[in-house]
C-alpha cells in the first residue's frame, strides 16, 4: 500500500543526494497521508540502497503499521509538527553542511537570495540546539519556523517542510544554495538585507511561477 508516497520518499532520497544535502544514513523524510497514517524513512539505512519495501508506515503513535524496518528515530518530532503545523503534508530532514554552519553563530538567515525567497518565503530562523530522536525537534520547529518553510536547528542540520514533498525539497535546494552564497559573500564583506517590501514583492511572484 502507499506506493505513490512511497515512490515519492524514493525520488527525494535520490535528489538529497544528488544535491549533496546529506551523507551516508543522515536525516530522514516523512509524508503525512492522513491523520493516522505517516510514511517515512527507516532509521539508519543508506539512502542509495534503500526499496520501497524499506520505507515505513507508521500510526500517529509512531508504531509500525506496514513495513520490517525501524521508522527513523526523530518520528516523534516530525508527528508533533504535522500535529501543529496543519498545511504541512510532508518534512525533510538533513544536515546540510553550509545551513548548518550559518546555525553555528547567528540567530537567523537572512532572505538574501531570491530563490531563498521563492522556496521558503521568509528569513530562516535558528532553533536552539536539542539532542537528535527527541520530539524537542519537533517542538522547536514548530516554535521557530515562522512564516518560513524551514527551520535551521543549531549545531544539528535542518527540518524542512511543505504542503507536499516538491515544496519541501525546494526548500531545502534553494537553502542550502542562499546559504553557501551568504557565506562567501560574508567573507567579502557585510551582506546588506532586502526589506520587507522587497521581500514581499518576491514572495508573490513566485505564486505564478512554473507551469
């Protein structure tokens, strides 16, 4: 059963990859299919050797429902933020090298890049730091994300989410791109902000965008 979420899980793995968000087992994927059904990505396995038979169905519990694998540790988390964020049909998890550095020493990163705008909407805030596999991570997602689709959490990686899985995913491309971009532009020099108007403006043209 599920073998459209389940496809879908796949093709993101894949694409994690393919983007360098993440290396060997780390970080997972969700998608929420309804209120007590979750499909989400076993705990622990290398991505590019994972089927479709690998991947989990869990219950709002985070018990196994379909499936002979151990769901990813952080189920809990990512339970309690499809609880509390209602448009939110599916997470990405990584820990993608430049996001994570940029939670290393600021607050925030800024919206500095167009396509940053575009995939996240807004300035991506930093969570404080709590220990991997705790539902902490689902609560301060929950409590930092603002009007963005992404959380960065401190010294960890990233939880990023969307109203499907494609939303998520170019949440997470286009961070990890603004955040390397913000990086070497930190080294030149100060980066100077765009302003609400500015970043508004944006936001709303990506809503014609695409085919």
């Amino acid at each position: 059963m599920y073998e459209k979420e389940k496809s879908m899980i796949m093709r993101a793995c894949l694409r994690m990859k393919e983007y360098r968000l993440i290396s060997l087992t780390g970080g997972n994927i969700s998608v929420k299919v309804d209120e007590d059904t979750y499909v989400v990505t076993p705990s622990g396995m290398l991505y590019e050797d994972m089927t479709l038979e690998d991947l989990c169905v869990v219950d709002h519990a985070g018990r196994l429902k379909e499936g002979s694998r151990k769901p990813t540790s952080d189920v809990a988390a990512l339970i309690y933020i499809y609880d509390h964020m209602p448009k939110v049909r599916a997470t990405i998890h990584t820990h993608q090298p430049y996001a994570t550095a940029i939670g290393m020493n600021n607050d925030s990163l800024p919206a500095c890049m167009v396509t940053l705008i575009d995939a996240n909407h807004a300035r991506i805030n930093v969570a404080p730091w709590t220990r991997s596999q705790d539902i902490g991570m689902g609560k301060l997602a929950v409590d930092y994300a603002g009007d963005a689709n992404t959380v960065i959490m401190k010294h960890h990686g990233v939880i990023c989410f969307g109203e499907d899985l494609d939303e998520a995913l170019y949440a997470a491309v286009y961070l990890e791109e603004a955040a390397k971009t913000y990086v070497m532009a930190r080294i030149m020099g100060a980066v100077p902000e765009l302003s609400d108007e500015q970043i508004a403006e944006e936001a709303a043209g990506w809503q014609s965008y695409g085919q």
